[in-house]
C-alpha cells in the first residue's frame, strides 16, 4: 500500500510538471431542479470547483437520461487517459438495497427493486468510474430520503461497493458545501487532513493517505498509527451511518482488534435479533390461549410438519414446526406467529382436512367394494367354510354380523343334535349300569350335561368294586387269625374294652359284633370291613 502511495505521488508530481492532455475533471449530478439548488445551499459547488482549476460538467435535463449521459461520456474519457484527477458529486433522492445504491430523479414515482436500475444511476457504477483514474479521484455523496423506494428497498443511502484508491465523502448538502469549500480543494492537504477537518456529518472514508491529496501532496507526514487510526474512524463513521448487520460485518472482518469492535458486536447481534423480537413481539400481541394454542399444534400435524403431543405448550418441537411451515409457505422462518401466518396456517389446515376426508372416504368405499365382492365369492353365507373364511377377512365388515348370527344358528343345530346323540347314549348306559357303559359314555361324550353324572356312578361302582375286594381279602385272613372260638372271644373282649360295644362275649361274630368291629376299624384309620383282618388282630391283641 505505501509503494502505491508513493507510485501514485511521483506520478502526480509529473502531471503537475510537465504539460498533458489530461484534465481536472469534476462531475456534478444534482437531480434537484436548478432553481432549488441555490435556495437550499448557499453555496455553488461548480463555481469552487472551477477555481481551483477542474472543468466541470454539469448536465441539465429532465430526468435520469441526462446524468446517464454525462456518467458514459465520463467514462469514456478516463479511458481515452483524458482525465488526470477526479471528482464525481451526486446528490439528491437515493435508495438502495443494502448491496448497492441509485442516484434518482425528481419526479420517478415509486420504484421497486426490479425496475431501480432503469430509474436511476448506481453508486456502484460511480465508484468504479471513479477507481479507473489513475490520479486522485473522490466520489462525494448527499444523499436524501424520499418516497421513492418500493419493495425491497431502502430510502437513502443503503451500501455500495468502495473500489480501492478512491476517497469517499458522505454527508448532507450543507456539510458538502463546507467540504468543497474548505479543506478538500485546499493546496497541500492530505486525504488524511482533509478527514480531520472535515464539517460535523461528513464522513470520509477509502483512500485517506497521510502523504497525497486532491490537490496534491501534503506538507505533513502523518505517522503510520495516526493514520490508521483516522482510517478506521472514517470506516466506523460510514458503518455507523449504514447501520446494517453487513456494515458491522464488515469492520469486525476489518479490524478484528478495533477499537469499535465491541460495539460493532453489540449492535450487529441486535440487529439480527431483530426479526425475531419482531415475530415474537407480534405472536404475543394475538395473546392466544392455552385452546388456540393446541389448534396450532393440530392444524400442523394435520400439515404433516408436528408429530408430537397436542398440549398447547409451544416448546422446541412446535417452534421447529412452525418454522418449517413458514419456509414451505415462502414467509420468514422465525418459529412465531402473525396474525397472517395464523390464518393462512388454518385455511391450509382446512383445507388439507378435507383432502384427508375426501381421500379417506373414496378409501372407505373402494374397501366396501371390496367387501361386498368378497361376501359375494364365499357364497354370501350359504355355507359355515364360506361364512368363517368372510369373518377372517373381514371381522368388522359390512356383512359380520349376519355371518356371526348364521353361524350361531349352525353351532346351536350341531348343539341340539350332539345332545339327541348324547342323551340316547346316556339312557342306554343307565339302563346298562356298569362301569364299562359308564365309561363308554364318557368317552363319547365327555362334555355332554349327562358327563357329571356319569363320572358319580362310574366311581360309586369302581369303589363299591375295591370295598367288596377288601371285604372278601378280610374275610380270609379272618378265618386264619381269628378262626379259633377262643380268638373270637378274646377278640369281642377287646372290643367290649375300648368301648365298641361287640355284645355278648361268646365266641359268636353275629352283626352286631360286625359293627363293633366296623367302629374300631374306622376309629383305628384300618380298612372298614367288618372282618378280623391281619392288621386289625394285630391292633386289637396289641393293646394293654
């Protein structure tokens, strides 16, 4: 940088030196009507431009065409190598957006984005017409705000583009006037000097050398530090004047150490909050309810973009929900409400309910074709395979319930007719009454209303079966452990002794003398035969 500093001074020194074909060139674009011009500024930038030696062109007209003009005849001179220093004045209504600016004329009407660029000039344009000299060149900007600026724009300055090499200067047309007046068009004034003298709301910003000027080089040397330092002034005043999240952007890019770097930070972070404090501070003001809040949450689940629980608590999830809504519709996603998204967000939700309905309900009648065709081919309930192949199909169909009813009438008429079989069956075992009959019974019909039954005389007859078995064992052993009359009688003795009352103590076993045995055999836990078996001569002619 101080190699071109020193390339652009000895090549200014020649210019001065010897004699050229290069001009001072100041170019004036004010789109203010000529009158208006005077009354507002006391003061004639042509006339102090033409002082100090430049040739100034300033074109008259109605309109942008004349300034369009004037810019390409400019422009076509520097490259022709026609122009040794420059000044290039545009004031008036401008607007941009945020990337670039444009010079507009009395009289445009409202512009939008799309149709600026034919309406007016750009700054951008200007800068770069600016950065092609080779000499000193300053681009000096008043802009004013109007009523010009449409959609996606900005009134006022609103960002351009600075080319490296040029001085910029922006400020109102009085601070302007003072500018030109003064220390700009002063012999032997530095860009750097020219900074610190500059009127209170002129911001000079760009090429601020401490060693070359407008009107040449500077008498003072400005240390390095010092004019670093007045170049990131300028840089803050211009980023201060924008006030954009780009502007601030692009000093903390600049200067990651400077001194406004802190309040470039803070201010640059309040800015981008700012659609959000927007969009939160406009949901807050529909003050919905706990009730609206949960139509919310339904009206996006119905939208496919929510799958969690309708609460009415707008957390993480319906905030994401919201947002991804708002991106698909082609709004802002900030996750926040207006009063315009809710309502479009329930017209779209309406609406995609009735395409759920409308889809569902031609869902509903295909699957009832189906259902009907279906009951068609099993025979439309004329036998049991076809009715219960229906019923597996389709448990809840159109046709359940008669097939339920058809096969409880088939299930009742098999019932009545295993239960004819099953009481001619039983009538025959009754009649039979033994345990073979019995158990035939069962195994035909083991859960017929007779099968209780059954099993209750099959086992009276299977036990009556084991008593007489144990009587006949009993009545064996008596005859060799009780054979001998005086056994008998030492036998009815012990009876008599526990109280078993056997009768008369005389070697006879008459029925009574049965039952007393009968009662110590049951008192003893011993089998009841009424028979002297092996153990209960064994109990009876062990006692003391």
């Amino acid at each position: 940088m101080v190699q071109r500093k020193l390339f652009s001074a000895v090549l200014w020194l020649c210019v001065l030196a010897g004699p050229s074909l290069a001009a001072d060139l100041a170019l004036i674009l004010d789109t203010r009507a000529q009158g208006d011009r005077r009354s507002a500024v006391a003061f004639d930038p042509g006339a102090a431009l033409e002082q100090a030696g430049f040739e100034v062109v300033a074109p008259e007209g109605e309109g942008i065409a004349p300034l369009r003009a004037a810019a390409l005849d400019l422009e076509a001179r520097i490259t022709a190598g026609e122009v040794a220093r420059l000044v290039i004045l545009a004031a008036g209504e401008m607007a941009g957006d945020g990337q670039d600016s444009w010079l507009l004329p009395e009289g445009v009407g409202t512009v939008s984005r799309l149709r600026i660029g034919a309406a007016g000039l750009s700054v951008n344009a200007l800068s770069a017409i600016a950065g092609a000299v080779e000499g000193p060149a300053v681009l000096v900007l008043a802009p004013e705000e109007g009523e010009a600026a449409g959609a996606g724009l900005i009134p006022g300055l609103s960002g351009f583009s600075e080319v490296p090499g040029v001085t910029y200067a922006i400020g109102p047309r009085k601070g302007i006037a003072a500018l030109l007046g003064g220390p700009l068009l002063a012999p032997g004034t530095s860009f750097a000097g020219v900074a610190r003298a500059a009127p209170d709301g002129v911001i000079l910003s760009g090429n601020l050398s401490g060693e070359m000027g407008l009107m040449g080089p500077g008498p003072d040397m400005v240390p390095e530090a010092q004019l670093a330092e007045a170049r990131e002034d300028g840089f803050w005043q211009a980023v201060e004047t924008l006030d954009t999240v780009a502007a601030y952007d692009a000093y903390i890019a600049a200067y990651p150490e400077g001194r406004y770097l802190g309040e470039a930070q803070e201010r640059r972070d309040w800015l981008r909050d700012a659609p959000e404090r927007e969009a939160r501070a406009a949901e807050e003001a529909l003050d919905l309810t706990r009730a609206d809040r949960r139509d919310v949450q339904r009206w996006l689940a119905v939208l496919g973009f929510y799958e969690r629980g309708i609460d009415g608590i707008f957390g993480r999830g319906t905030r994401g929900a919201i947002a991804d809504w708002q991106e698909q519709a082609g709004v802002a996603p900030t996750g926040y409400l207006d009063r315009n998204d809710l309502a479009r967000l329930r017209a779209d939700a309406t609406a995609r309910q009735r395409e759920i309905e409308e889809e569902e309900r031609r869902q509903q009648m295909q699957e009832e074709r189906r259902d009907r065709a279906y009951w068609r081919d099993t025979g439309r309930g004329e036998d049991e395979a076809g009715l219960r192949a229906y019923l597996d199909r389709y448990p809840e169909g159109l046709f359940a319930e008669t097939a339920r009813a058809r096969l409880d009438e088939i299930e009742e008429a098999r019932r009545d007719e295993a239960d004819r079989a099953a009481r001619a069956d039983w009538q025959a075992a009754r009649e039979a009454n033994t345990a073979e009959a019995y158990a035939a019974f069962l195994r035909d019909h083991p859960e017929s209303r007779f099968a209780e039954e059954a099993r209750a005389r099959l086992d009276e007859i299977e036990q009556g079966r084991a008593e007489n078995e144990a009587i006949a064992q009993a009545r064996e052993e008596e005859k060799i452990y009780a054979g001998a009359e005086v056994v008998r009688i030492l036998i009815e003795r012990r009876l008599a002794q526990v109280g078993a009352e056997p009768g008369p103590v005389d070697g006879r076993f008459t029925e009574e003398t049965r039952a007393a045995i009968r009662r110590f055999q049951r008192h003893r836990g011993l089998p009841v035969t009424g028979h002297v078996s092996q153990a209960t001569a064994a109990a009876l002619m062990g006692m003391r």
